[in-house]
C-alpha cells in the first residue's frame, strides 16, 4: 500500500515494509527512520548525567507531529551554504559524505594560511576536486551519486582585501563569495577583519560583482560575554552595515539566537539572508555543560538556551525564503576535540540531510524541508535549482564511533560526527 500526500515540489509517501525494496530506484537517496523513540536507543548505555541531552531528544522524537515510520519524502538535491572541507589528506578522508548529500557546497576560507586571493582558492578548489571519490571507504552508504559534488569558492577577507583582489576574484565563476571573520573570533580568524570600516572599498567592489558577503556575526571584545556576541554583533556592526551597504547581498552564517531571527524576519533590508546549522536546532547549551564537559557538542558561536534553539528551529521551518541550510561542519581531530584548549566545531557531514530531516519532521513540516534544502540558499545567491532528486525514508541507523582522519606522524588519527555511537533517525541506504 502506498499513500501519497502531493504537494508543488515535494511527494511524501507511507509505505509498508514488504513493499520497500522494489520502491528503490538508482535517481534517489533512501534514507530511513525508525518508530521506536530515540531515547529508548541509547538509555541503557548512557550515564545518568547525560539525562538532560536525552530529554532534549526524546521530547523531539515522540512529538505527536511526526510522521509515520516508513514515511518517504523526494526532494531535489540539496546544496551546503557553508562547509569546512579541511585540507590535504584530512580532506580525502571525509569529502565523500559531503559528496553522497550535497551538490554545491560554499567552501569556507579559514585555512592556515587563509584563502586571501582569487588564485589561492583556484588552488584549493582543485585539492578538493581531487579527492572526490569513486568509491566511498565508510561502508554506512554507497558512492554511486548522480551528481559530483561542486565546491564553490570564497576569499578570506583580511584589512588588506583591496577593491582589485575582488575584481580578480570576479572572473571565475565557481568564486562567489568573500568572508567576514572579524579578527579571532573563531578558528584560524587571526588574520581576520579588526574594524569592518577599513574594508568598505573592497565591500563596495563586491556589490559592483555580484559577489555575497558571508559573515561569522560575533563581536570579540573580552567584555562581552560569550553568549551574547550574537545578538551585539547584530547592534555594533550588522545594522549600520546593512544600512551603508543596500546593494550588497550578505549572510548572517550559522545564527544561533531568537535576536538574529528576529532581525532577519523583522529589521533587515531583503539584502540580508542567515543561514542556520543542524546542530543549532537539535541542540541547546545543556549539550555541552550538564553532567560534565562534552567538548564534541563545542562550536562557534557556542550553542544557546533552548529559547534560541526553538526560534532557529521556527525561523527554519517557517518557509521563510530567508532563511536556508548551512551545516557548519567543521571536523576537528579527536585529539584536538578532547584537549584542555579544544577546538570550536561540530562533525555533521556524515549525516547533515538526515539530520536536518528529523527537525522538520518532529515539527510537521517536511514539506517545508525542500524549500530550506534546496531552494532558498540557490535562489539568494542566484544559482539554478539543482534538477537531480533525492528520497528519504523513515529507519534508524547507529553513528560509528568515529571516522579515519588522516594521520599526524606515525600516529592514525581520527574524528567523531554528531551522534557518534548513537542514532539517527533517518538513514542513506543508496544514491
């Protein structure tokens, strides 16, 4: 039995078990989640001081506007509006499950050294290029894409950015973007901006090319505190940059707080777009500090009280053309993660689409999925909707406890995505 619900762009469909395999086709991504509630998963393996992130979940999981196990959804391919592929060998080892989920991905520039020039993220497109896979070592899901994933380039933007360096930037097309870090506000942002004022030649340039700014929207002053740098980047610097800039077209990455919502939906000129993570609408600050520190759910800007997390996951699931998907994924080394200083950054790649679905099923929205996959990021920065599909189907799947990371030495290293050792709900079984 078979029963549809159209809608403009999506198809969702319930199916019986029996009937599953005969429905695959070699144009879709199945993905599966299971009916049984994601705490009962993981209670009997995880330590009580961890019953706050399990509340968290099981509160998402048995919302009563879910859809039924075995639901299946076809949308287009989705595009990645902000993406960390790493470098050399470290990028070989995990640029395959950007590939199986995403045919366009924004790569971020905040390498050591930092992409600064037109020529530089040339180089870097072809080092990521280079290690797209034709056959994928992570035996979770399979390699055979109709699509080869598109890594579209941005500049790092120092004091220095000159009104030339844009224009240079102008003549290749896969370059369509500069980043705004303003100096130390996140990993490798030591060469970043110190006063945004010093590059209004070059953001002047930019307006004139049809380049986007993309900015990371935090202040850096020792003053203010860390979960407020948000919401007074939005006062210092957001507002009278909108104002001097209309032509401009900008993204407020990765927002994390009910302020940011608020000025998109509210206060911003229509110039002004914000993309918004996975782990931002599945996780609140609680993640990382109740029962002891838990450096894997550490990020920048830093995850926010649950009165955050429900207006990202309102704004997101909205339908408002505004907002769209931006993963964040940044993979650090284990090593690196579980440190004394660890790194800011959350591992989503592995499981970025399915995890995005779980938001918008637990609020009763995957219709609205396609839009903020697929539509809204390629419409504000003026790129053709993908036309490949990509099909996703209710069954849960445990995370591997980590994932081969290049090597340091002679030492093997390796990084842990979001939920490893525990369950997603929605799973890739073939592309």
């Amino acid at each position: 039995m078979v029963v549809t619900h159209q809608s403009p762009s999506v198809r969702i469909s319930t199916y019986e078990t029996s009937t599953k395999e005969c429905l695959k086709t070699n144009k879709k991504i199945i993905i599966h989640s299971s009916p049984q509630p994601f705490s009962l998963f993981i209670l009997d393996s995880f330590l009580p001081s961890l019953y706050s992130i399990i509340r968290i979940m099981s509160t998402t999981s048995k919302s009563s506007k879910a859809s039924p196990p075995n639901t299946e959804i076809t949308i287009l391919v989705p595009d990645d509006f902000h993406h960390h592929f790493r470098d050399g060998i470290k990028t070989k080892h995990v640029v395959h499950h950007t590939n199986q989920r995403f045919k366009r991905c924004i790569a971020m520039p905040n390498l050591s050294p930092p992409v600064t020039t037109a020529p530089m993220a040339t180089d870097y497109r072809q080092r990521i290029l280079s290690h797209l896979p034709t056959q994928t070592p992570d035996s979770n899901s399979n390699s055979n894409s109709q699509w080869e994933m598109e890594p579209l380039m941005t500049l790092y933007l120092t004091d220095a950015t000159s009104p030339q360096d844009i224009q240079e930037a102008s003549k290749y097309d896969y370059i369509k973007a500069c980043k705004l870090y303003p100096a130390n506000a996140t990993t490798n942002s030591a060469h970043g901006v110190t006063n945004v004022k010093l590059i209004y030649p070059a953001l002047r340039e930019m307006a004139k090319c049809g380049l986007l700014l993309l900015l990371h929207s935090e202040v850096t002053g020792d003053d203010i505190d860390i979960f407020d740098r948000e919401a007074q980047f939005i006062t210092d610097i957001m507002t009278p940059l909108a104002v001097d800039h209309p032509n401009l077209k900008m993204v407020m990455e990765h927002i994390s707080t009910k302020q940011a919502v608020e000025y998109i939906c509210h206060d911003a000129p229509p110039n002004v777009a914000a993309s918004i993570t996975a782990h931002h609408m599945l996780y609140n600050r609680n993640a990382i500090l109740v029962g002891g520190i838990k450096p894997h759910f550490y990020c920048l800007p830093i995850l926010k009280r649950e009165t955050h997390r429900r207006a990202l996951v309102t704004a997101a699931t909205s339908g408002n053309p505004r907002f769209f998907a931006g993963t964040d994924s940044a993979p650090h080394t284990v090593m690196m993660k579980e440190s004394v200083c660890g790194c800011a950054g959350v591992y989503t790649a592995h499981a970025a689409v399915e995890l995005y679905a779980e938001v918008f099923d637990t609020e009763g929205a995957l219709d609205k999925l396609e839009g903020f996959l697929s539509h809204h990021g390629a419409d504000f920065y003026g790129l053709e909707r993908n036309t490949e599909l990509l099909t996703l189907t209710k069954e849960s799947w445990e995370v591997p406890y980590s994932y081969p990371f290049g090597w340091e030495g002679d030492r093997d290293e390796t990084v842990k995505g979001l939920r490893h050792g525990e369950y997603v709900h929605w799973k890739i079984v073939g592309i």
